[in-house]
C-alpha cells in the first residue's frame, strides 16, 4: 500500500469490498482563488435593514435571504456595515445603537438579539467570511432623524466633533479622536470572530458648499495651530489619516494576527495617474493617499473604486485597473470595488461582466460589488453570473504575510465508496475543509465548514478522494488522499 494513502483500518474492514488502488497517488487540481465580496450597506437602510423599527425577526429574515444569495452566487464574502456614524449596529458600551435598527438611535428594540453577532455564524455556516465595515470619522449622516442620544460622542465630547454640511465629523486631527475609532474597532475585534476590519473611502469629508455655492472649508484650523507643528495644512491633514491606518493595521494585528485589514479608497487617487485620467483628487480633498498604503503594506487588501465603465475616456476601467497593479509592490490583495448598481440603469450586464474578465485578465485576484441589493433584484444578471463568472466556487486568497505556515495535514478514511470521514491534523485549528473527488478523470471540489468530519458522495462512485485543511489566513494543508477501485 502506498505510504501517502491514509485509510482507517477498522472502517475498511468493516466495508471489505473498499480496497486501495496500487500505483501513484494523484495529485488533485489547486482550488480555485478569489475574492468574491458584495458590501451591505446599513447607513440610510440602503441594504439592510430595509428600513428602522423591523422586528428582529424581520431583520433576522432580510439579513439571512442576503447571505443566501451571496451562497448561491457562490461569493465568499460580505462586507456589513457595523458602524455608520458613530452608531453601531451590535452590542456596544462605546457607542449607542444604531437608529437604522431601532428607529431612534441609542434605543435598544431586543436585548437579547446581536445583529453582528447573528451575521458572523449565520455567514460561517454559509462559507461566507463577515468583514466588519467602519467608517471611521463620520459622526452624524444627514439622513439622521432621531434625537440624538447623551452617549452619542457628539455630547459626549462634543471637543472632537465638527459640524461640516449636513453632517457632523470627528476631527481626525484631534488625537482624542482617532484613539475613540480605534478603540471602537478593536473592541469589535476582540468580542466578534470576523474575518476583517474594512474601511470605505470616507476620511477627511469630501467638499460641501455653503449657501452661495461657494467651498465650505472644514473647520480645523484651531485644531491644525495646535498640533500641527508648522507643517502645510494639507500635509498635516495626510500625516493624520496615515497615523491612524498605519496604527489600527498594527492593533488588529497584535490583537487577531489573522484578521485582515482593509481599504476600499476612492478609485482615483491624484488626476493624471496615468495621463489620461481626470477627476476628483483623493489625495489632496480626502486626504487620503491609498497608494501609500499599499506601497508600504499597511493595508492586507486595497478595494479602489473602479465605479467606471470601460470605455469612460477619462476614468477608464482597464486603465485604472493596470494602474493599481502597477503600484502593489508589496503584492498585497488588490480587488476591483465594481459599480454593480448601475446595471440595468446605466450598464448593460455585459458591461460588469467584461469588467470581472478584465479583472482576472490583469491578475487581480477579486472583486468587490457595490452593492447586494443589485444582485438580489436582478436575476438575469444573478444567472450570468452563477453560469459563467461564478460558477465554480471559489476560495479566498491566502495572506502569507500574516501567517505562511500552512495548517497539518488531516487523516482521511473511506468508510465505503460513497462516504469519506477524516479528522484534523495535530496543532493549528482548521477554518475550512476542501474535499475533492475524482470520478472518470473529472475532478469535483467542495468546500465545508471546520466542523464537518464526513461526506456522502451523491452522484457517481469516486476512484480517488482527497482532503486538505485551510486556516484562517488562506493556508493549504498538504492532501491526504485515498484510491479506490471496487
């Protein structure tokens, strides 16, 4: 018998007619890798819930028919919105419930019920990861309606708040300030098993106008004489938001070395980067330069808004695309944020699915979709998509970076030929099985949750079985593999 074949003795006793197949161990085909995430937004009940004041099994309901279509779509990922504005959609001591739940902010409709909490098991159960989405600075929306309760930041320390437009902003120049968003995420981290802390393109906000249609400036000056310490404003402003990522990357890390961190900026980051695009500059109006964070590995992934279409003479898709790469020299994850709702008013579907092959064709390793609802309300395009682009399952890519040692490789048995039980390899914990069977030189993959340990095979008896362990930063196992003949 082979060495690298691994059976259970007693279970192929008991099924004599289970023997091993002489001769080489086949090595099974790699999975398939990519990142295949869809944001839920929270804020202004875009996504979810469909409007405040639900009952909780209301919002229960809507949340799981989202992750039931992100599965039968086969995405891996789901990008909720946990903190809007200073709000939060989970249990918190820090900050009062979100008015997009309740109806009225700081009101509590069910003790017992944890929406992030629900979200996280139902999406794991799903082979969904959960990334827990922050906008770090925004204090208030504009579509706030509800009284403002006293443990709202904004009375409790209204020093750090600005009013700016029809929104209130912590001021990321008040150190006060970006410690409270930092200590909101990593209480987050520490009490939820989410698989990544995410920020969108809010930071500095991006302009409003004042009454005459003039540029409303944001009012930090007092804040710019204190600490900034004679720097120009605008680079002080900078200095401020790459403190405050370079330091939550950090905390994450120290505190769950294998939840990723990452940033979805806006697509553009200066105007003329390449020549031919124009637009708003992200770099000198949000302050916020994405390309120096990818450059020095402070995010795990980059998510640029590529909101454009192909053919866009000025923010062109595949332009902007190949841009992105050619700025990832840490050779972190770079996904396309995809404008996924502007199929069906703007868009053809044609359009968004050329846009995932051009993604794959310059070796990006994902996307994200803006937003779930499009593809909960547009069943042609879920088709297409479940028939063509998406329709092999798909693992996440693995971040060798945080963790590169691949988990143990687990004991694989056949109880007959149509069932395979196994259990872990000794030391690091399994996050995801991947179970792959060969019938007439066709292989098929599956993927199942840690806590899985047997399969029946449905259709067609499988000449060889293979199994390997996937931990949480996307390691391999080295395969266990059974033969069969009957």
């Amino acid at each position: 018998m082979n060495r690298l074949t691994t059976f259970s003795l007693s279970a192929l006793l008991l099924a004599g007619h289970v023997q091993a197949q002489e001769g080489p161990v086949p090595n099974p085909p790699e999975p398939r890798r990519e990142f295949r995430g869809a944001w839920v937004a929270t804020v202004a009940n875009i996504n979810w819930p469909s409007k405040p004041g639900l009952s909780v099994p209301e919002q229960r309901a809507e949340l799981l028919a989202i992750l039931n279509t992100a599965q039968h779509l086969n995405l891996n990922a789901v990008l909720l919105q946990v903190r809007p504005a200073c709000d939060a959609l989970y249990r918190s001591d820090l900050e009062p419930w979100s008015e997009y739940l309740s109806g009225t902010m700081g009101k509590v409709a069910d003790p017992t019920f944890d929406p992030l909490q629900f979200a996280v098991d139902a999406a794991h159960r799903r082979g969904l990861e959960l990334h827990a989405w922050f906008n770090p600075f925004r204090a208030l929306h504009h579509s706030s309606k509800s009284p403002i309760p006293p443990t709202h930041i904004s009375k409790l320390r209204p020093d750090l708040v600005r009013r700016y437009g029809g929104y209130l902003w912590l001021d990321p120049g008040e150190p006060a300030a970006r410690e409270h968003s930092l200590k909101v995420i990593l209480d987050v981290v520490r009490r939820y098993d989410i698989d990544g802390v995410h920020f969108d393109d809010y930071f500095y906000p991006y302009p409003e106008k004042d009454s005459r249609g003039g540029h409303l400036s944001f009012p930090d000056n007092a804040v710019w004489k204190k600490y900034g310490q004679g720097m120009a404003r605008d680079d002080w402003r900078r200095q401020n938001v790459d403190r405050f990522v370079q330091r939550v990357q950090q905390s994450v890390h120290e505190t769950k070395p294998w939840v990723q961190f990452g940033i979805s900026p806006f697509g553009i980051w200066r105007p003329g980067n390449p020549k031919p695009v124009v637009g708003l500059d992200a770099y000198g109006t949000l302050y916020a330069d994405a390309r120096k964070w990818l450059r020095s590995g402070w995010v795990d992934y980059l998510v640029p808004q590529l909101y454009w279409s192909i053919d866009s003479p000025g923010q062109s898709f595949p332009v902007l695309l190949e841009w992105w790469e050619d700025q990832n020299i840490m050779k972190r994850h770079l996904w396309a944020g995809l404008n996924t709702g502007k199929v069906g008013d703007a868009w053809t579907e044609s359009e968004l699915l050329n846009q995932i092959r051009l993604t794959r064709q310059f070796g990006l390793d994902g996307e994200v979709h803006y937003n779930i609802g499009e593809l909960q309300s547009n069943p042609s395009l879920g088709r297409q998509l479940k028939t063509g682009a998406y329709a092999e399952p798909a693992l996440t890519p693995a971040s060798p970076w945080l963790d590169p040692t691949p988990p143990p490789q687990p004991r694989l048995s056949c109880v007959n030929e149509f069932q395979a039980t196994w259990t872990p390899g000794d030391g690091e914990n399994t996050w995801r099985w991947v179970l792959q069977s060969r019938t007439n030189a066709t292989w098929k993959t599956v993927f199942l949750p840690a806590n899985t340990r047997e399969y029946t095979f449905q259709s067609g008896k499988p000449d060889a079985i293979a199994l390997r362990a996937v931990d949480r930063s996307g390691n391999l196992s080295k395969a266990a593999v059974v033969t069969l003949k009957p």
